[in-house]
C-alpha cells in the first residue's frame, strides 16, 4: 500500500515494469456504492419506520392526523440531510476510484483528502468470490493468501462487508462485474501457466514440491 500525488498513469502509482498491460480499468457505480457500502436503502427505510411510528403515536395519544403527520415530519429535514450526506459519500467515493487489472496485479487507487494505491499482485492472491446485485452490478472480493493482510480500515469501503479478521480487498459496485471477474480469472490462469511452465525444469527434479493451483472466481 502507498500514498502518492503523481500519477504518470491514471490509476497507477508508477509506471507499468516492462512486459506489465493493462488488461481493464474502472470505477464503482455511485448509486451501487451508496446503497451497498453506505445503506442508503436501509437508512431511508429507517427514517420511514420512525416518521410512521411518530405520527401513529401521535394520533394513539389524541392528536388529529394532520397535526400528527405534521409533528413527524419534523424529522424529515434530518433524514435528507442524512441520505443526501451517505449519496455523496458514494459519488465522491466513485469519482476518486480506480481499479485497474494488469496481467501481472490488481490495483486499487482510492481516497479523497488523501490518495492511496493498493497493489495486489497476483502471487498473493488466492481466489476471487462475485457477489452480484440487480442488473449486471456487483462485488468483486479478493481472498490473499496467508500470511498476507491489510487492515479493514485501510481498505473501507473497498472491502468485503463483515470480514474484519481476514480483510478481503472488494472491487465494489462494478457496472459489468461478471465480465471482470472474467478478465481476472483469464489474467490469473495466464500468470499461472507462466509460472508452472518456467517451474517444470525444477518439477521434474523435485517431483514432491507442492503443484501451482489454478485461479478460481466463485460466486458470493
């Protein structure tokens, strides 16, 4: 993980290496990142619940349904302000993101105040779960193999809802997520077969070595 102020390559913190491609590159949808990183959807259901539970106390204590209705949308200033704050976190999230797939890594380029560039090269990634939403949207999450870790924190809100022992660095709110996890799993599968191949001279002389595994994108 690095923190930079240059981008000689949008997305990238540097220059690729030579032999290094950008296969694909991308940002979140906003309305998706809204609604699934910040619960747009849940905190507009709640201010719901509780205008309804307001003016229904009102009018079970005596007062006239438009005096109740009126005393509870009192807290409807509050609730747009609250979802217009969470809608804004999830453009603002969108527009200052990056997720760039190269034939070699995965790069996360994100932060508003303070821009950040995660690279995950695929040596440490060990698999991929998709996790789809309506449309062709959804969650692209990154399992690394141990003893690999980066802090939930360091990752929020490019990671994988709940998963705060083993964070899981998430693409999140991808427009066309199944097309991207397969472009990962070919780039995966590519490297691995790079690999397996300039390793079969050491195989052959040491047959009980451990076998390179394949990659494998599996759904959420």
């Amino acid at each position: 993980m690095s923190e930079y102020d240059f981008e000689p390559i949008r997305g990238l913190p540097g220059v690729p290496p030579e032999g290094e491609t950008i296969l694909w590159q991308g940002a979140p949808n906003w309305w998706t990142l809204s609604t699934q990183a910040f619960h747009v959807r849940a905190v507009a259901a709640y201010f719901a619940a509780m205008l309804l539970w307001r003016a229904a106390s009102g009018i079970s204590h005596g007062e006239t349904a438009l005096k109740a209705i009126e005393a509870a949308m009192l807290v409807a200033p509050v609730a747009l302000a609250a979802l217009g704050m969470l809608a804004f976190f999830g453009w603002l999230n969108s527009r200052t993101t990056v997720y760039t797939i190269t034939n070699r890594r995965v790069v996360m380029r994100f932060g508003a105040a303070f821009t950040k560039a995660i690279n995950l090269p695929f040596t440490i990634i060990d698999g991929a779960a998709l996790k789809s939403y309506e449309g062709e949207h959804g969650d692209l999450a990154l399992t690394l193999k141990a003893p690999n870790k980066i802090a939930f924190l360091a990752l929020w809100p490019h990671a994988r809802p709940w998963r705060l022992a083993t964070p899981e660095p998430t693409l999140r709110g991808l427009p066309n997520a199944r097309a991207v996890a397969d472009i990962l799993a070919g780039a995966m599968r590519s490297q691995v077969s790079l690999r397996m191949t300039a390793a079969e001279p050491a195989a052959r002389d040491h047959s009980s070595g451990g076998a390179l595994q394949p990659a494998r994108v599996k759904a959420a």
